[in-house]
C-alpha cells in the first residue's frame, strides 16, 4: 500500500488558520529586505503566507500585519502585486 504524501500545511498570517501551502501565497524579505511574492514558494528569506483570497490581502494591508510578521516595510506596489496575483488566480477557478 502506498503511503500518502503529507501535504504540507502553512498558517495564513491573516486568518491564522491552517490551510495546505497551494492554497496559500508566499511573500517574502530576503536579506537584503527586500519584500516580493514568491510564486513558487522557494525563494530564500523570511516568508509569510496570506490565503488566496481578495479580503485577506485587503485586511493585511489594512493591518499591517506583513510589516510586523517581515518586520519590514511593506511596499504598497506588494499589496498590488498580491491583488493582481489573487485576482489572476480566481479566474482559472
């Protein structure tokens, strides 16, 4: 019997719920503090994950939850960025 692979699961900064990590959006600060989302989820850095969802990217810019959880400043071309990433996803659904 094959064993199942685990899927890996991720904390979405926003909501804090547990949710499996395609389902969610990397952003990451790299050592040279730089902040960008990562598609792939690979680059190196510090990440936090957002869910895929146009609310939640509203409610972290609002918060500023990205700052505290990169401890950087958020650069609002990011939050573009993330909207446009959702916004792109949601109509392959």
């Amino acid at each position: 019997m094959a064993k199942k692979k685990k899927t890996p699961q991720r904390k979405c900064v926003v909501t804090n719920e547990m949710k499996p990590k395609k389902e969610l959006i990397r952003i990451v600060r790299n050592k040279e503090g730089e902040v960008f989302v990562d598609p792939t989820g690979k680059k190196n850095g510090r990440g936090a994950y957002l869910t895929n969802d146009p609310t939640v990217i509203e409610k972290a810019e609002k918060t500023g939850v990205l700052n505290r959880q990169l401890d950087a400043d958020i650069d609002p071309l990011v939050y573009e960025e993330l909207k446009q990433f959702v916004a792109g996803n949601q109509d392959e659904s």
